[in-house]
C-alpha cells in the first residue's frame, strides 16, 4: 500500500470525457455525456471528481431543485483500481457540506437494494432508510431511498472557490497508481 495525494475540485466541461469514461464501467443506469452537459452547463447541480496523479478516478453528482430544501445525491462513483481508499467517503463529506452551504436541510439518494457496500457507506454516515422502491432501476432492480438531515452537519472549513485545498492523503491498493 502506497500513499498519495488525492484533490477534489469541481468538475468543469474538460472532464465531460472522463467522467463519461468513469461511468461506462459500471453496469446499469449511467449519466450520459449530454447529461453530464447539462448538468456542467446549466443544471441546479453540484460536480465534484477526485483527481489522482491528474486523473479523474471518483466522481460526484448533487442536483438541487428550486424552492426546496432538499439535496438529492444523484451519482457517485469510484474507479474500479481505487476503491476502499477513501474516495467516495471524502467525496460525500464535501458535497454534503457544499448541499448545507446552499441551505438545504436534507440530502437523500436512491440505491440499489443489493448494493450492500453503498448501503453501508450511507448508513455509516447517517443516512436513514426510508423507502424500498420496488423495479426502480432499467433492469427492473429495486431501490432503497435513504435520506439524511443536514441540520447538525458541522460547516466545512473551505467548499466553493476553494476545493484546491481539499488535498489529502489516501492509500492506493498496490500496482494501481
Ligand atoms: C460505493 C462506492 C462509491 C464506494 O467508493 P469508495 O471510494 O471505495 O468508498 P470509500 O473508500 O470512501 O469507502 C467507504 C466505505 O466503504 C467501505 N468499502 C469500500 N469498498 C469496500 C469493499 N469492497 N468491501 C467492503 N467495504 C468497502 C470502506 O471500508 C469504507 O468504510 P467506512 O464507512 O467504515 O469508512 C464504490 O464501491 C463504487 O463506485 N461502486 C459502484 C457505484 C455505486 O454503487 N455507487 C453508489 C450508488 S448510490
């Protein structure tokens, strides 16, 4: 196991191919490169991606809606190689911190059912189960809504304009960096 510096920014249209690049390795349901657009260009939206040695190998996507309060986790997504790093946890640490920014009192997302390791991340961080969403996916899979206050959430030190100080360490498994 080595360590190496990992930063999350936002994301900006130059990483439109990356994020395409991300999503297309997993099965199911994707964001696509038009939606990826929009959202970029002129969605009530919130990007991030975790860049490692220059490369984009996290992402996530926080879509917010006009006159409510709450936050809906859309995406978040992990390369395959940099799992179990710790990429998705500071990535959702960062996005609900910017959600609560922007005055929102809830975050809630939807997951697979069976996805027993997002499940857990969620549950670890404070996200509830609140509804099972029977054939919600293309595939016909269900999903669990899970919803979390933001209330408490203690403020982040820096979150819009000032991601480029979000660097920090993370462990890589061996052979992938
Ligand atoms: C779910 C996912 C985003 C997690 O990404 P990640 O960068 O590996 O997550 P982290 O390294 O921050 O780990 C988060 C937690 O999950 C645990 N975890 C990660 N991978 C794991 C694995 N393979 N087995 C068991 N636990 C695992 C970590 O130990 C960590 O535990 P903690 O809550 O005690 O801190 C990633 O597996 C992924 O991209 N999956 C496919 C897409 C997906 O399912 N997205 C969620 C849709 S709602």
């Amino acid at each position: 196991m080595s360590k190496v510096n990992g930063t999350i920014r936002r994301a900006v249209r130059g990483d439109l191919q990356a994020l395409v690049a991300l999503e297309a390795l997993f099965p199911g349901d994707r964001l696509s490169a038009a939606s990826f657009h929009h959202l970029l260009a002129r969605g009530h939206a919130d990007l991030w991606v975790y860049e490692l040695a220059g490369e984009i190998r996290a992402d996530a996507v926080v879509l917010y809606r006009r006159r409510s309060k709450r936050a809906r986790l859309y995406s978040l997504i992990t390369h395959p190689d940099y799992r179990a790093c710790g990429c998705a946890g500071q990535l959702l640490a960062l996005a609900e911190n910017a959600a609560h920014q922007r005055g929102c009192t809830q975050i809630g997302l939807e997951v697979r059912a069976d996805n027993d390791i997002a499940r857990g991340l969620y549950e670890r961080r404070g996200y509830r189960p609140c509804k099972l969403l029977a054939g919600f996916y293309d595939d016909g899979a269900s999903a669990l809504r899970m919803e979390k206050s933001l209330t408490n959430l203690r403020s982040a030190k820096a979150v819009a304009g000032n991601e480029a100080s979000h660097r920090q360490h993370v462990t890589i498994p061996p052979g992938s960096s």
